[in-house]
C-alpha cells in the first residue's frame, strides 16, 4: 500500500529526531497531489515545533503561490493564519488576505458570496481586523446588488450582523426579503438567516407566509423541513398538514414519511405517509415497490409489510446477462461469491464506520439500508441517497489507515448496482486494490468478479439487454482488472495458460481496450491505474506485453 500526504504527517508529528522528521515531511511534500494536501502539509508543519520557522515561512509561501493561481480561499486564509499566529508576521498575514480580494476582483467571474463572508471571517478571526471585514462584505454587496440576486443579499447580510453591525445586517435582511418577494430566494434561506440574527418572529413570518401560498407539495415540504431543521416540531408537524394534502406520488408520500422520521413526528405519521406511498405505487414500477418495502422494514421495522411489498433490490446476478458462458468459464465466474464472502466478513462496526461516512448526517438509516443489503444479499437496482451516498464517500479513503473490508465492500456495491455500472474505471480499479490488499483469497474471489462482469452485459428494468453481446470499454476495463489480479498473484505470469488466452481475447479486436485506455487517462483514480499498470504489466511477459501494446504504453 502507498503511503499517501496524510499518511507521512502523521509519520512526521511522530518522528522522535529531526532526520526521521525531515523524511517524512520531505515524502509529504513529494506526494502532495492537490491544493488539499498542500493545506494539510501547511497546517501539520505550523504544528510540529521542530520544523524550523525558516521552513515554514518558505512552506506558507509555496501554498500562497498556488493559492494565488486558484483564488482559493482557503489557501490564503491558511497562509494568513500561518503568518500571525506561527511566525509573528502580521504584515505577512494581512498580505495574504488581501491578495486574496485581490484576485477575487480580478478574477473577472466574481466570487461567491460565501467567499466574500469566508474572507470577512477571516480578517476578523485572523488579524481582529472588523474594518477590513466591512471593505470585503462592502464588495460582496456591491456584487449582489448589481446582480439583484435576493440569495447573495441573504448571505451577506447576515454575515454583516455577525460580524460588523448587527442592526445594519438586519436592515439588509429587510432588503433581501423585499428583493426576493417574487420567489428568488428559498423561503428556507431565508428564515434561516432571520434565526441567524435571533429574529423569531421574521422566520414565523416568512415560514408562514411560504406555507400559506405554496401550491405544491415540494413548496410546502420545504416550509416542514425549514421548521425541522430549526427543531420545531410543532411547527414541523403543522407545516406537513398542507404537504399530505397536496402529495399524490409515491415519491411525494415517501418524503414525507422520511421527514417524519428525521424530525420524530412519531409512528404513526410516518405509517400513515408509508401506506399511502404504498397505494400509490404501480403495478408496472418496481423500483418505487422496492422503496416502500425499504420504508416500512427501515423507518417502522415491519419486516412483514415489507415482504408485502415485495423485494428492496435484486440479486446481482440478475442485473447482467451473460452472454457468452464458454467465455472465461475457467474463471468461474460469479456475481456473487465475492459479495457473499464481503457480507459476512464485514463486522456491524465496520457498517456503522461507512454509515457515518457523510459525517454522521443520516447515519441511522444508511445503516439499515446496510444491514439490510448484507442480511438479504440483494443490492439497490436504483440510485438514492441512502446508501448510495455513503458508498461512494467511503470507496475513497486511501493510504495505510484504510479498513480495505469496508472500501472493498462500499466499491463492490457500486460495481454491482445498475446505476454505477459505466463507473467501473473508478469503482472497480479501488475494488482491485482493497483485494490485494485483503488477500489471495479476496483476490481468487475478485477475478471471479470481474470475470462475470466481463463475460456479461447490462440489462434493463424489463430484463432486456441494454446492449449487443460485443466487447465494450466497461467489460474491457473488467477483464483488464481480471488481468492485474492474476498477473499481480501469479508465480509465472508470463506463462499462465488464463492469462494468455485472456491476453488474446482483449487485444483481438485492440478497440475496445484502446477506448478502456481513454476512459482511464483523466479518470478520479488515473494515478491508482497508473501505479497498478505499472507493478503487475511486465514487458517481458508476452501478455503483459501485448496489453502494454493495446494500451499505447
């Protein structure tokens, strides 16, 4: 496993003399790949006392050149930080805020207006500068008012009475009501910045008034979910009267059985949006079917409602067709062996560890749909938030802390659901990883894996094959992760009789793998490709070596 930034500053605040100090933040700095990593080198050299301060000043700036070609905010205000409070150099500090407005001015597409609050924050939080804050927010003004954009206004405004004169902020707020009276801006934004400056009666009023002509369920349901979000169930609950009324969807009833759920409005109310999600579902959608069979084993824990309904997702098995069995049948190939090992391997803690990937926000119900996903063996046949959203934050952790049971599985889920099919360049090189990572019998059980999704095609809702039976960049790429998992184990590569024949089979016609090649180059996981192509192709081995010539390498 590669070390990664992070993974050698945490080598370098252990380091225990200056040498082992200087190598491993000499190796951070060698795999600082992008403005975040540069950040954290920042941030983790300005803690340890041993770098030197003639090392910091040049770390702070190289971080402010590179934060001066993207205008980010962050970047600047790290350096700024940096410079006040580790180096004794206000001046420095204050240079780099201002290069900061600078370059927001020049930068001719205008910031956002969070970039103006988050650069008046830190004139105030950094120098204790509010005269400086009032020139930044002044400019962001400037820009929402010329753009007559009540949302910009909204931000602005309360930053104003944050952070330079409240009652000022407050007569902004005014304005940005006034601009926004013709629906401009979310009746939820701005209740929210009336709360900000602890206006209770200005969120009444604008929720109530938000309710009060909402002529559509997602107009209405906003209002419950403004009220929920500010933790007044009361009001929340009122609010959901008008959303029932106005819902008739599957969609819509599920809604609002979820926001019931979120902000505890009780059983029985969310029963009631659930059975009535349930009466609205068509016989011909199974995906709607198999979110209300969710719903009610999830939210309620009625196990018996939800086989009712009918099934939460499909065996994986049934999501591809194979359209060649004699191709790779050596392989054994299996949609599911994999899957099975990972869903019984996976402890309740590693679950819980993915559930709260979204920094704990849902958690609870990302958990069921996890459990239920491992305990039924059926995987979600339709993207949605939960648990789809907590796959993909976990499938990219990375370097020596990664828990590779809980990536492996986060990336098979995604490889094996229909919505991420076309997303194997992505999912299926980090499943490859985390496999060898786990071991030769995790790596058996991938290439068994990656062998059916090779020899198969997609199928739609109706069962239908979505595409003809030829080789195309997404099962190319499969069968050459097949390939690095072999050729990475493998004693004798060069003469394994699989990976021989395999070799032919991707290169005779070269297409597709040339297409698989592209899709590979600027991909999110480029430099992870890279590095496994490297360490198992050998141009020594003739089949390493025919791939090596398909792939242009």
């Amino acid at each position: 496993m590669q070390r990664t930034c992070l993974d050698w500053l945490g080598h370098a605040r252990a380091a225990e003399d200056p040498e082992a100090l200087r190598r491993c933040l000499d190796a951070a700095i060698a795999e600082a790949k992008d403005m975040h990593d540069w950040r954290a080198v920042l941030l983790a050299a300005a803690d340890i006392d041993a770098v030197p301060r003639t090392e910091l000043a040049e770390l702070a700036d190289r971080t402010f050149e590179l934060a001066a070609r993207g205008a980010g905010i962050w970047e600047f205000r790290d350096v700024a930080t940096v410079r006040k409070q580790h180096l004794d150099d206000e001046a420095g500090g204050r240079a780099a805020l201002e290069a900061c407005r600078a370059a927001f001015l020049a930068s001719g597409r205008g910031p956002n207006d969070y970039e103006w609050v988050l650069l008046a924050k830190g004139f105030v939080e950094t120098l204790g500068d509010q005269a400086g804050a009032r020139e930044v927010l002044a400019l962001g003004l400037d820009q929402a008012r010329a753009a007559a954009s009540a949302a910009q206004l909204c931000c602005i405004a309360t930053a104003w009475a944050e952070l330079v004169d409240r009652e000022a902020g407050v007569a902004l707020l005014r304005e940005a009501e006034a601009l926004g009276s013709d629906g401009s801006v979310r009746p939820w934004a701005l209740a929210n910045a009336w709360r900000a400056v602890e206006d209770a009666d200005a969120v009444r009023r604008v929720l109530d008034g938000a309710l009060a002509r909402a002529q559509t369920h997602e107009a209405a349901i906003e209002v419950a979910r403004a009220w929920a979000s500010h933790r007044r169930r009361e009001q929340a609950a009122g609010a959901l009267v008008r959303v029932e009324a106005l819902a008739s969807s599957v969609e819509e009833w599920l809604a609002i059985g979820e926001l019931a759920l979120d902000a505890e409005l009780g059983v029985e109310r969310i029963r009631r949006a659930v059975e009535r999600a349930e009466a609205a579902v068509s016989a011909s959608m199974g995906a709607d079917a198999a979110r209300v069979s969710a719903a009610y084993l999830h939210w309620l824990g009625d196990g018996e409602a939800a086989e009712r309904v009918g099934p939460r997702g499909a065996h994986p098995s049934s999501l591809r067709s194979v359209v060649d069995p004699d191709f790779l049948s050596s392989w054994a190939p299996s949609a599911t062996a994999l899957f099975d090992h990972m869903r019984a391997t996976v402890t309740e803690e590693e679950l819980t560890s993915i559930a709260k990937a979204d920094y704990g926000m849902g958690a609870a119900k990302h958990l069921a749909a996890l459990r239920d996903i491992c305990e039924s063996g059926r995987v979600p046949t339709k993207s949605a938030w939960v648990p789809h959203e907590v796959l993909e934050l976990s499938r990219w952790a990375e370097g020596e802390r990664v828990n590779h049971v809980e990536r492996a599985l986060s990336a098979l889920l995604l490889c094996s659901s229909p919505p991420s099919f076309s997303e194997i360049v992505t999912n299926g090189v980090i499943l490859a990883e985390s496999c060898l990572a786990l071991g030769p019998e995790v790596v058996a059980l991938g290439e068994r894996f990656f062998a059916w999704f090779g020899a198969s095609v997609a199928m739609d809702e109706a069962g239908e094959v979505e595409e003809g039976d030829e080789l195309d960049s997404d099962r190319a790429l499969a069968l050459l992760l097949l390939f690095i998992l072999r050729a990475a184990t493998s004693a004798t590569p060069g003469r394994d009789p699989q990976l021989i024949e395999l070799a032919e089979r991707l290169t005779q016609p070269a297409e597709p793998l040339e297409f698989a090649s592209m899709c590979i180059e600027g991909s999110m996981r480029e430099a992870l490709w890279e590095r496994l192509l490297t360490e198992t192709l050998r141009a020594d081995d003739p089949p390493s070596r025919k791939l090596l010539v398909a792939l242009g390498r």
